[in-house]
C-alpha cells in the first residue's frame, strides 16, 4: 500500500518533528512558533499554507482530478503541566508540556501532507489541512471555523493518540464517541469575621462544602442513570487563615453530557440548588456558566469510510470498539457543522512506559505508531474522495 510504504519512508521526519514540538510546547492559542516551523515545512514541499484561527495554519493541497473536498484535522496546542520524564526530548518550558499528545497530531499531518504530496495524481478533489490551535481551551475549532477553514469543506476527520489502547490499533466507529465540556463558577458571598464569633459571621467555607455536596444529588437523583452525566466542583477557594472566617467562596467546575438536550436542565439544576443552599445559610450565590464544548457525535457514513481506511492500514483485527470517553473535544464544532469522524490511534504499551494517563506529567507516545498514524490521514482522505455520496 502506497500510503504505509510513503509512512515509513518519512517516518523519521515525522519522529523528529514530533521531537522537535515536544522540545517546544506552547500554551493554547500562543503557538506561535509552533505555527511558523509548520508554515517552513509545508513551504519546503510546496504546499500552499496560511495562517487560520491566530496561530493555526491551514494547508491546501489540490489532486490533479475534479472532485470534493476533505479536511484532515490535528490540534497542535500543549498544557501547563509540569513534564516528569527525562528523555532528551523533554519540555524545554518550565510548566508547560505536551501532556495530551498533540505534538504528535501536528507531526503526523505533516508527514500525511508529504504523503499525499507525492500522491497528487491520484487525488480526487482537494484535501485541506488543519493544524488548529486552542484545543484545550476550546477556541481553536471556533476561529479556524470564523477564518473560513470549512469552506466548501464535504468531511473531516480527526485523529487523537490514545494511551488507554494498545500501541497500533484504531477505533473509528459512529454515534456519539466524546462528551460535552461545559464549565461554571459559583460566586457564594456571605459576611466573614473573627473566628471566634460564628455568630457574627455568614461562614463562606460552609455554604461553599455544602453547595459542594448538595450537587452532587443532580446526577444521582435528577437525572437518568442510563445516561451518563458528570458534575464535578474542581476548585473551592475561600479564606485567608486559620482564624478569620470567610466572607467569599469561589468554586469552579465542569459538566460532562452526550445528550445535548441535557445542557439546559443541567444549567438550570446547578443554579438552583446553589441559590437554595446559600438561602439557607442567610448567604447569597451566583453563576457564571459557559457552554464550552458540544458532545461529539461522529457521522455514521463517514465512520463507515474511516472503519475501512483504518483496516488498510492496520488490518482488521487492529480496527478496534472502545467505550465512550466524557473527554471533550472541540473536534465537534466542526462535526456539527459538516459530516465528520473524530478517531483515536492507540500509543499504550506498557514496556515502553507510554501507559500513563493523558495530561499526566509522564505522559509519553510510542512513536512506533506515527506511520500508522500519517499513512491513517492520507488513507482515509484518498478513500474519502473516492467513495464518499453526499
């Protein structure tokens, strides 16, 4: 096969810069240099580039027959988490890493794009390249989709590495495959003092661990257990010592639905039992509610192309099912836009240490995969084109 031959071939390119990102990771719509040595890559094959969405860059590449058009997606965006591997390839940035894996997403497309380079001829339409920015703080779908990255775009696939699967295989299949990700902040205030007089005092901290615990009752008694739903307070912040009882609370969070006639009632629940159990306290409370990221829903039709490139390009039995994950992903902006399949390339293998958890400070990839992974892009573009009916 064309694709995996090409893969290899540039296989230590795409380790390289692969290498070369993790070296250099920058935070969520900051990559800046990032995008420039994308930009110089791209130049060095002759493939028409532009900066999109600030620092994302989208890549046109046009086959030599009429036909459609497909998008190929890679965040590119790192983490502010503290790196705790020592391999020579190591962050470089105090604080921030590629703790998630999108270092190998930009490196990858970039080896699909000189794939696909040498394959222009048999190129059916055109294939765009999207190397977005601002994934993990969900911005970067939204202004590469504002610059105009969709336009006249018929699917897209995206591809994330996965620790949770073993090193090689590929899930792909339709229906809903990723959760929402909306975030809030509850503001409680109360009137604080001395520690010693209670009674003087509105106690910040208590309607706080109250509010706390009273949201929890939303999953487990307002909602269906056949559907999952998660609410979680991340953060309480409140007082300044031991002694001094707090006139404010702050608690921040997050909420997790694939049903998407769950945000409003969600929404709804969280405001008012908050404003209940500061009433009941003699304190006060408001929201802050932000609907981050829709549930990704992958299109049926196009899931079924990419089952089939997946399965050239690692054969059948490595064409994996895997669970829902209430992970999100800002791949669903474009999802609900145009027919798209976000898919997930397995790096676990426990010998080589790439076993940990996503956004762990030892999070590493088994690099044997990236030929599976930029042969997967080219293969499924090229199939895409080939067979895909609107």
């Amino acid at each position: 096969m064309k694709t995996l031959e090409l893969a290899k071939k540039y296989h230590d390119f795409v380790v390289g810069m692969r290498r070369e990102f993790h070296r250099n990771p920058e935070v969520s719509m900051k990559e800046f240099n990032t995008q420039k040595r994308i930009r110089e890559e791209l130049d060095k094959i002759g493939v028409e580039n532009v900066p999109c969405g600030g620092t994302g860059v989208l890549a046109t590449i046009k086959g030599t027959k009429p036909g459609l058009t497909v998008g190929l997606r890679a965040d590119i965006d790192a983490l502010t988490v503290v790196e705790e591997n020592d391999k020579e390839y190591a962050s470089a940035i105090p604080g921030v890493m590629h703790a998630c894996g999108h270092d190998t997403h930009g490196a990858m497309l970039l080896g699909a794009a000189r794939i696909l380079n040498e394959l222009r001829d048999e190129i059916k339409g055109t294939v765009k390249f999207f190397f977005q920015p601002g994934e993990e703080v969900g911005l970067g779908a939204l202004a590469m989709i504002k610059d105009g990255a969709l336009e006249g775009v018929d699917g897209i696939l995206g591809v994330h590495v996965s620790s949770e699967l073993p090193s090689g295989v590929i899930n792909a299949e339709g229906g809903p495959r990723m959760a929402s990700a909306d975030m809030f902040k509850i503001t409680i205030t109360g009137k604080g003092g001395h520690g010693a007089h209670p009674e003087e005092t509105i106690d910040a901290v208590v309607v706080g661990a109250a509010t706390v615990m009273n949201l929890q009752t939303i999953v487990s008694r307002e909602f269906s257990p056949l559907d999952p739903l998660v609410v979680t307070v991340g953060s309480l912040n409140s007082g300044t010592r031991m002694n001094v009882i707090a006139p404010t609370a702050i608690l921040e969070g997050t909420v997790r639905y694939f049903r998407s006639d769950y945000a409003k009632p969600v929404k709804e629940a969280i405001e008012r039992i908050m404003r209940a159990t500061a009433e009941a306290y003699r304190a006060t409370a408001e929201l802050e509610y932000t609907y981050l990221i829709k549930p990704t829903f992958n299109d049926e039709k196009v899931a079924a192309i990419a089952e089939k490139a997946a399965a050239e390009v690692v054969g059948d039995k490595n064409v994996v099912k895997a669970p829902l994950t209430t992970g999100g992903e800002d791949f669903s902006e474009y999802s609900a836009l145009i027919p798209g399949v976000m898919t997930r390339l397995g790096t676990g293998n426990a010998a080589k240490g790439t076993d940990y958890p996503h956004h762990h400070g030892k999070f590493d990839v088994d690099e044997d995969a990236f030929v599976y992974g930029s042969a997967y892009y080219a293969q499924f573009a090229l199939d895409f084109l080939d067979s895909y009916k609107k």
